[in-house]
C-alpha cells in the first residue's frame, strides 16, 4: 500500500473554529495520511496542533510533523486590509504522521518532504 496525500482548501477549514480544526486534521494524520493545507497555519494553531498531539502520543499514535509556508509579505494596501480583517493571504502547511516522514528540508519558497512507508 503506498502514502496517501490529501490536498484541503482553505474552504473545508474555514466554518470550523480551532478545535474543530485540530480534531479533523489530527483524525486524517491518525489514518497515516499526509496533508496538503493550502493556507498557512498561525503560530498560535500549530502551537496548539503540537501540543494537542503530544496529549495523543501513544504506541500506535507517534506524532506529527508539521512544516509551513508563511502567507506572502506583500505590503499592498489589499493585504494589509485582509490581514487586519483576519484573513489570510496565501501560505501552505503539510502535515503528516512522524512514523512516514523521514525528512523535511524547508527553505524559504518550499518544502521538500521524502516520505516512506514501512513494510
């Protein structure tokens, strides 16, 4: 069986408030899948998605790793209003079960993940 990889809108996130948020995509890592958010999460939630996984660490439940592509710094008058509102402007997050990812090199435009899967 290989790696799946799920590729989420920042749509499916947004009707969801924090722990909704946490609960869905802690469910999807637990099925050793990898996630592809397309929006960068905040400090402030990957904050809370690492300490929510190391309350869930057990034998079959390793953790996560967790690397983000901040929302671009743009200083258009468009972002700031967006950003003042709350919004975001862009940015990415991948996600997956520790036990699969056996290396993550971000740089400041990407991420480069190598994955594998154990027989």
């Amino acid at each position: 069986m290989g790696i799946e990889i799920e590729f989420i809108s920042s749509e499916m996130l947004d009707d969801k408030n924090e722990n909704e948020k946490m609960r869905f995509i802690l469910e999807k890592i637990k099925k050793n899948k990898i996630l592809v958010i397309e929006e960068s999460l905040s400090s402030l939630e990957e904050t809370h998605l690492i300490e929510e996984t190391m309350s869930q660490i057990d034998e079959k439940f390793s953790g996560i790793e967790v690397s983000t592509l901040k929302e671009r710094t743009s200083g258009g008058i468009r972002d700031r209003l967006i950003r003042f509102l709350g919004g975001r402007t862009g940015g990415l997050t991948v996600i997956g079960p520790s036990r699969l990812i056996k290396k993550v090199k971000k740089e400041p435009q990407k991420i480069l993940l190598l994955a594998e899967k154990k027989k």
